[in-house]
C-alpha cells in the first residue's frame, strides 16, 4: 500500500447499529424464517424450559411453593428450603458466585446462555415470532402486509396477532407474579372480587402491559441496547471465546458462485439460492491486500462464501455474522442452519458459520483453558465449595439468647444464681415447632432453665419471642463470666444449640 493510499475502515459497520437508521429512527427487523437441526434442538430445549418455567408454581412442598421470591415479604424458597432475612448472607455468596459463573461462562462460551435459555430469547423467538409467522407469513409476506393498505384481511391479522400477544403477555406476567406472591394469592385476585385486590390488580396489570410492550414493540432492543449483559459480552470475551463465528480463512473472498455448461446439465442446486450481494466483508480478501485491482480479485480463487446474505435474512438483531463478533450477536444459531443448508446445496463441507473462537479459525487452534480461565475456575470451586459447607450447616432454626439489659445476676440462694435472658427463635421450616431449651450434658446436673409463661412454640416462618432464667450452682461457675451452652429442642430432637454468657453476682 503506497504512502498515499487511504486506509479503509474495516470496520465501520461498528459505528451504528442495525435496527437504528442514519436519523436514529428504528429500522423493523423482518428475519427469515429459520430451519434447521440447530433451530429444532432450540425449539425441543425451549419446551422444557418453558414446561418448567409454567409448571414450578403449582409444585409445593408441604403446602409451600417450591420456588418463592418474595422481595415484599423477605421470604425466599429454594426447592423447598426456606431462606429468612437471617440467611442473607447465604443470599449475598450465592449471589456472588452466580456472577462469577456467568463471567467465567462467557470468557469461555460466549453468549452460549442468550441464545438458548434466556427468557427474552425463548419468549420472542419460540414463542411470539412463531406466532407472527403462522399469521402474517414470512418475512417477505410481513413487510408485504405492513405496506399495504388497510383493508379487512389486513386488520383481523394484525388485531389478532396483538390480541394473542397480549394474551400469552397476561398468562406470562401473572407466572412471574406467581414466583413472587405465590399462585394461590395470583388465583385469588383473579379469582375475588376486584374491590378486595386493587394492588395486586394494578400490579397485574402493570407486569401484563410491560411484557406486552417488550415483545409487541421492543424485540431485539432488548437484547441490543438494553440488556447489560450484551453490554458487558465486549469486556469478557477474548479470542479463544466460543462464539458464532464465520470462517473468514474459509469463506473469503466471497462471491457468486458461477454455473458452468455441466452444472446446468447436472441441475446444479444453486438455481434454487437467490439473495443480494452483501459489500461488506469480515476480512480484507487477499487480492485486495495484493494490489487492491478489482479485475485481478476477480481472477483470484472464491472462497465458499458464495454471498447469498441468506445469514443476515435470518438474524432476529439485522446483523451481518461475516464482519466478526458484534455485541448485537445473541448465539441464536439461526445463521449456522441458514448457512449449512446452503453448503449442503452447493456440495461444500457445513460449519462455514459454526461455533469456534477467533484463533481456532485464524490459527487453527482451540485453546478453551487460558490463564484466565484458569483463575475464575478456581475462584468459582471456591465459592461453591463454601456456598456447599454453608447450606449443609444450615439449621432450620436460628435461636438468639441474650443477657437482659439492665438486670444484674442475682443469687436465687445460698449455692445458686440466676440470669435473665431474652430468646428469639426464628422458624425457617413451614411447620409449627413446639420449642424446649435445656442446658447441654455437664451442666444439667448444676443447674436448670425456667421459663417465663408459656412454653413456646414458633409458627411457621415467624418469630418465637420470650424470656427465661438460666439458674446455676456458684460452683459450676468459672469466674465473673462462664460460657454455657443451650440446646434447642422440639418434639424430642435437637434442633439447635446456642451459646451465651453466664455471669457471676459481683462482690
């Protein structure tokens, strides 16, 4: 390249996106239908993952749900095991080693997680786009009906169509709902009178009118411009990230594939593959870094690339896969099913569009345990090693006993003392639990515990609140201050143990 020359900008297509024009309107995404081993084994996924997603809130556990996440209340279940404010810590690590999963699976696979278990994915695309298709057509047909003009074919398509999405919007906002308030109480303002559920109503209908919003208007800009995790995929990722990339060491230069006598004789399939040329490449081709003379490119040999944009036609974000990752990319395989049908016409080896890192391709190597890799493994074992030994540890009771403030040590008679004491037991079950407080084996001998009132029991998932004394013979006692440890009983178990001082009257 002499001095003069300009340098191209490879990479200009970074500067906007697709679905935004020049005056920063929104351009409407129309995405060919896709077809494909890729498509099908997305769709069979989204199935179970939308039978779960439906199913879970009407799955109890001795007559809680089996998943809870009640902000409101602070009440959290997890497969049936239930988290009080008391656990927030458990919260907090578990939180925490989500997160550090989440990075260490990107760093490795990519967007794998967007493009085949994502809510918004699985919703739009397996759910809302498919419904578009069966009533509107296919892409050429939607654009055919959204020119057109208004005439009675037109309205009971679209007044359908909206009518439907806003129906599954309802049924999915009232699920959400229902892992926050739990399904009984989303059946009871369906169900009741509206005067005795005006907040949940409102609350309703609210989730409704967002979920419709989302998936009738907002699509792919959620993906785009909004979600932080596509954000973030451009810090995370490296050049041996698993990703949907195109073979660009394969695929250019690319061009029209052109049809000799004996392929017409043989009915080449390429009579059957129309789309439009597509200027924009992923990497200079090499003819063009030679000389850049647009006469010799064409002598130079193609690459399998043979440029029927049909990858573009079917991503749901309008992005072009050949100029190399983008953030608008979510992994959903659309453009790998689109380009192997096309190999598999025109005889060539699939996986032109596949999942591979950028130095798989450009090197030939796959390196998936890189240093960094290494270093968020080992911080993740860690983490689940502790989020483990945490919630093994864990007691369905948690029991505070404190000294009275206030209120000194006072000497019952002449070879006993006793000392007030405050007690809190939180109930993290959903059972009553009759409680009993005994001092452990080496001081029951020495001394005893008296309740004051009635003995207690903790409702489910509240708070048992009281007072007792803790008496001891003067000659248990080791100094000013003795450390004693109480047993929490009910029903006969040991349910747990807390330890607090016991003090001396002072002379």
């Amino acid at each position: 390249m002499s001095a003069s020359e300009p340098i191209r900008d490879t990479e200009a297509y970074r500067d906007s996106i697709a679905t935004v024009d020049e005056a920063g309107k929104r351009v409407w995404i129309y995405p060919k239908k896709p077809k494909g081993p890729y498509t099908n084994a997305r769709t069979y996924l989204s199935w179970v993952l939308l039978a779960f997603l439906f199913g879970m809130p009407f799955i109890k556990v001795n007559g809680d749900p089996i998943l809870l996440f009640n902000i409101l209340e602070r009440k959290f279940i997890l497969f049936g095991i239930t988290f009080m404010p008391q656990d927030f810590h458990l919260f907090v690590l578990a939180m925490l080693t989500f997160i550090i999963f989440i990075v260490l699976f990107t760093v490795v696979w990519g967007r794998l997680f967007c493009g085949w278990v994502c809510p918004q994915t699985i919703f739009m695309e397996m759910v809302f786009r498919k419904i578009e298709y069966a009533i509107e057509g296919d892409a050429n047909a939607q654009r055919r009906l959204d020119k057109a003009p208004w005439t009675t074919d037109k309205i009971i398509k679209k007044v359908g169509k909206q009518t439907i999405f806003f129906v599954i919007a309802v049924l999915v906002a009232n699920t959400f709902l229902a892992y926050i308030i739990g399904i009984d109480q989303v059946i009871s303002i369906a169900t009741e009178p509206l005067s005795q559920h005006w907040t949940g109503f409102i609350t309703m209908l609210l989730f409704s009118g967002a979920f419709y919003f989302v998936f009738s208007y907002l699509r792919e800009q959620v993906c785009v411009t909004i979600c932080p995790y596509g954000r973030l995929q451009g810090v995370m990722l490296d050049q041996n990230s698993i990703v949907v990339a195109y073979d660009f060491v394969r695929g250019e230069p690319r061009g029209k594939l052109q049809k000799s006598k004996k392929a017409k004789t043989d009915n080449n399939p390429l009579t059957k593959i129309q789309g439009q040329v597509s200027t924009a490449t992923a990497e200079p081709s090499a003819a063009h870094a030679a000389n850049g003379n647009p006469a010799e490119e064409m002598k130079a040999k193609l690459g399998d690339c043979i440029d029927c944009t049909l990858c573009v036609q079917v991503c749901p974000t309008g992005i072009d896969i050949r100029d190399g990752t983008q953030l608008e990319c979510v992994n959903c395989t659309a453009c790998m099913d689109a380009c192997d049908e096309v190999m598999e016409k025109i005889n060539r080896p699939k996986g032109l569009i596949r999942y591979d890192s950028y130095n798989g391709i450009a090197e030939g190597r796959k390196k998936l345990f890189t240093p960094r890799v290494i270093a968020y493994t080992v911080v993740l074992a860690i983490l689940i090693i502790v989020n483990i030994v945490l919630l093994t540890s864990r007691t369905d009771v948690e029991t505070l006993l404190l000294r009275t403030p206030g209120v000194l040590p006072q000497q019952v008679d002449e070879t006993h003392v006793s000392n007030l004491y405050n007690y809190q037991v939180i109930n993290k079950t959903s059972e009553e639990l009759p409680i009993e407080f005994r001092l452990a084996e080496g001081l029951e001998a020495h001394g005893s515990i008296q309740l004051i009132g009635q003995p207690p029991a903790a409702q489910a998932g509240k708070v048992a609140e009281g007072a007792l004394f803790i008496i001891l013979e003067k000659g248990a006692l080791q100094g000013h201050k003795t450390e004693v440890l109480i047993e929490v009983y009910s029903n006969g178990e040991v349910i747990d143990e807390v330890r607090t001082n016991f003090m001396a009257p002072g002379r």
